[in-house]
C-alpha cells in the first residue's frame, strides 16, 4: 500500500514537471532553446507619423535605412517626411535598450544628402564660431574665479577638460558653468602639481589618492583664486574616503572620474 502511494506521488510530479516543460518550449522561455530571436517591449510611440519597429523586421518598400550619427541627415530626414505624411520608422535593437537609427522613404534620403553636401561649409563654419564662444566664454569664467592662475595652466585646462567630444567635465551639461570651472582645475592640479597618479601607480585605490592630495590641491586653488576670489576655492568639500564610485571622466584615463555630487 505504502509503495503504491509513493508511485502514484512520483507519477503526479512527472506530470506536474511535463506540465511546466511544455508551457517553457511554447512560451518566451524556448527562444533560447528552440533558437528564435528574443525580444524585449519597445515603448509605444505617441506621434502618429512615426512607428517603432525592431532591426530585424523587413525593410519597407521604397524605404531605406538611416543610421544614427550625422544629426543633420537624420533631422532633416525625419522632418521631411512627417511633411510628407509619411511614416518615420525608428529602429530599436532586439532588446528593446536603444534605437540603431530611422527608416525613411529613399527619395526623401536623396534629397538631405544632397542638401548636407551642398551646406556643408556654411555650417562646419557655423560650428567653429559657436565653438570660439564656448571656449573663449570658459576662458572668462577661468579668469574670474582663478585670476592668478599661471598663463600655461589656463592654456592646459583649456585644451584638456573642455575639449570638445572629450566627455570631460568642461563639457558635460549636468552641472553649472562656475562648477565645471572648479572641477576642471582641480584635476589640472591634481594630476601635474601633486603625486596623486605616483600613488595610483604604487596601487592606492583612488579615493585614497584622492584625500592624500586634497590638501595640497585646495592650497593651491585657493592661491590661484587670490583675495578676492576665495569663494572658488572653498567652494568643492574635502573628498571623504567612502565618496561613492565617481561618474564623470576629467582626463580621459580611467582613474580619474569625478562625481558631481561633490
């Protein structure tokens, strides 16, 4: 009797098993067994002249595909085909993370690459001079909040931290003008009037580093904003040494991501 139910358990749970088995092979689950393409959930678009689609769906006819990276083809493209009445179609990745770029009618294509040639020296000349306001609008700021810092360093901040496509904190957007300035040249004074990359060289975990020099970096801020310009110097805290893993790239190299929290 006892053996009896113990069979009649195990063949429950054999059924139970093939139950779960089969709903697996039939569900989202078998699209890494039965070599399917898995898909994630592309948010819904709420323009009715553009429809999310996924990269491996069939390209439309009359269509071609625009990749992201030259914003002025992919605007241009985009605008004039909602002009049109026609359909825009963003491209997602399988997974739903990020778009690979748009798909517009060919003939509408055609005519922005011929237009971008055709404008292209006007605006390349239109990005330098926006691009010499920025710099030169750095510069001020430098100045006034580190009037005595020497010539050659100003130069080096310049050309380093708000380099352009650099990612660096001159040229972020997330925090304010006067505060990139301040973070900008305390990389400068970290990296060229302090030991901090020897101690990173020795194997002093960053942070660490960090707090090591902080006395001489705030010492020589302060001396480069003079007298009348002391609220530059004091205005960043001293690091703490449980400071929370850094997020913004000052120098290009890995060691020495800044956090905007400070």
């Amino acid at each position: 009797m006892a053996q009896t139910k113990k069979q009649h358990r195990r063949k429950k749970v054999g059924r139970r098993t093939a139950r779960v088995l089969k709903r697996r092979s039939s569900g989202p689950l078998s699209d890494l067994t039965n070599g399917n393409l898995r898909q994630g959930v592309m948010p819904v678009s709420l323009d009715p002249l553009e429809k999310n689609i996924f990269e491996h769906h069939p390209l439309q006819s009359g269509y071609v595909f625009v990749p992201k990276g030259d914003v002025y083809i992919t605007r241009h493209c985009r605008t004039r085909t909602k002009e049109a009445g026609q359909t825009v179609y963003v491209v997602w990745n399988n997974a739903a993370k990020r778009t690979r770029g748009i798909r517009v009618p060919s003939e509408i294509h055609d005519h922005v690459r011929e237009s971008a040639a055709a404008t292209a020296s006007s605006r390349a000349s239109a990005v330098q001079v926006r691009d010499a306001k920025d710099l030169s609008r750095a510069r001020e700021l430098l100045q006034a909040q580190f009037p005595l810092m020497p010539a050659a360093s100003l130069e080096t901040v310049l050309e380093h931290a708000f380099l352009k496509g650099s990612g660096r904190v001159g040229r972020t957007s997330r925090t304010t003008e006067e505060r990139k300035a301040i973070l900008a040249v305390e990389a400068h004074i970290r990296h060229t009037q302090t030991p901090y990359e020897k101690l990173l060289e020795t194997g002093t975990e960053r942070h660490e580093a960090r707090k090591a020099v902080w006395g001489t970096v705030k010492g020589i801020k302060k001396a480069w904003a003079g007298a009348g310009a002391g609220a530059g110097a004091e205005r960043t805290p001293e690091p703490l040494a449980l400071r929370p893993a850094p997020v913004i790239d000052l120098t290009g190299d890995s060691d020495d991501d800044v956090s905007l929290a400070s």
